[in-house]
C-alpha cells in the first residue's frame, strides 16, 4: 500500500505542473485594424496577430486570442486583468508590463486631390478638419499637439473630429465629413484596395508626409517573467529578418492581391 502511495505521490507532482502550464494564455487584440488586425470566419487575422502567434509558440505557451473593441483593449492594457496579453496599445501607463516596440506605424495625412490642399507640415492643419483616432493629439508630434490638445473645457478643438471605427474615419474623408484623414498608411490602402469599398471610394488622394517619425505601439502583460520572454523572443525575430518577412506578408504581396480582386 506505501508503495502505491509514493506512485501516487510521484504522479500528481508530475501531472499537476504539466496541467498549470497547459492553461492558455488570454490574449486580447483591437478590432478592424487590417492589415494589423481583423476578422474573418471567426477569427482572428493579420501581422500582429501572426508575430505573436510564432512567439508564443517558440516560448510554447497556449494561448486563446480574442478581439476588443479599442476602449476596451485600453482599460485592459492599463490597468485590467482578464487579459494576460493585450497586443497593439500606444501607451505605457499604468500597473502592469510594456513591450519594447512592438509594431511602428507609419502615419500619413490624405486629402482629395480635387482638393489641391497644400500640407507642408502639422501647422498647416489648423485651419482645417481633420479626423484622427481617440487621443491623436498625444500621439502626433509637438507642433500637432500644440494645435489640437484639449482645451481648458477639456474638449479638444471642433476642428479635429475623432473617430472610434477606423472604417468611419477612413470613409470620413469620401464623404465630404473632413478636410483631412490621419491614419496609418497600411491600413489606408487595405480599405482603398478592399473589394466592398472600391465601389465607393475611387477618387484620388494626396499623400501628405508630415510626421517624421513612426508611432509604436506595444504589448501590455499581466505577468513580468511573460513580458521579459516576449521580448527576447521578438528581438530573435527582428535579428532572423522573419520579422520584417511577416510583415511585407500582408504590406506587400497581399495589398497586390487584393489590388487586383
């Protein structure tokens, strides 16, 4: 009987560890953010998704992904804990663990070519609507700050129109809403280039490059041992060219492609 005691014994403290590091990781991402992000068939796709996929199994850990909406993948990234990761947040604040740089986006004005709106720098959107995403004027450089920064009502100008829905303030700018559309240039041309939009938004546009550096946005985790392997993991991609062979995936062959449809 002691002897299938001390196998019992011997089993469980094997079993038992195996079964915690089986739980999957929850792993949140935004919504409607393609390349970066989206859905399709009920699930999820695109380059963050894929990046963090192969680091997670490279560190094999299981992991369960879901979308959010953005106000809530931020209350998570900052201060929640139903996530274990939140993948593609702008800011570092608040109690849990940041990435290095995770993803850097490249952000451009457009305008209508009809137009012919001469944008030299972020000064020259003062007189002008411009439509950008929840808390932009952070975001954007000094000069666009300066400019667009909440005033002393805490209300930010009525010249600058913040959109929630990336696909509003894409089509914001089709539709007569803005003068101006801030938005990554990736994400510009999926929509531009997507099948269901092309009907409607054929005219032509100005690419104005006035922010001269990239945004980045990070990874937020609940645990620091995860964030420390995550970026050790993501450094080895970077330094393989497997990181920038992911990304050109989606930016390169698959905008083509979906050019053509």
């Amino acid at each position: 009987m002691r002897n299938v005691f001390r196998f019992l014994t011997i089993l469980l403290l094997n079993v038992i560890p195996v079964q915690m590091d089986a739980k999957p990781l929850k792993v949140a991402f935004g919504k409607s953010k393609p390349p970066y992000i989206y859905e399709e068939s009920g699930a999820v796709h695109g380059i963050e998704v894929d990046l963090v996929r192969e680091i997670l199994k490279s560190l094999k850990k299981p992991h369960d992904f879901k979308s959010l909406s953005y106000l809530r993948l931020e209350a998570e990234a900052s201060h929640g804990d139903a996530y274990d990761i939140v993948v593609g947040v702008r800011n570092r604040e608040g109690g849990r663990y940041y990435s290095q740089a995770f993803m850097d986006h490249e952000v451009c004005a457009f305008s209508l070519k009809s137009r012919s709106l001469n944008i030299k720098s972020a000064r020259d959107l003062e007189p002008l609507k411009v439509a950008v995403w929840r808390g932009a004027w952070k975001d954007l450089g000094a000069d666009f700050k300066r400019i667009f920064q909440p005033r002393f009502n805490g209300k930010v100008p009525g010249n600058l129109v913040e959109y929630v829905q990336i696909q509003d303030r894409f089509a914001s700018l089709y539709k007569g809403e803005v003068d101006v559309l801030v938005m990554d240039r990736f994400i510009f041309e999926w929509y531009r280039l997507m099948p269901q939009e092309g009907a409607h938004f054929l005219q032509d546009v100005k690419v104005h490059e006035i922010f001269p550096e990239n945004i980045p946005a990070f990874v937020s985790f609940r645990d620091e041992k995860t964030r420390d392997a995550f970026n050790r993991e993501l450094k080895r991609l970077r330094d393989s060219g497997e990181y920038a062979r992911m990304v050109r995936a989606y930016t390169g062959e698959r905008l083509v492609r979906l050019g053509k449809k």
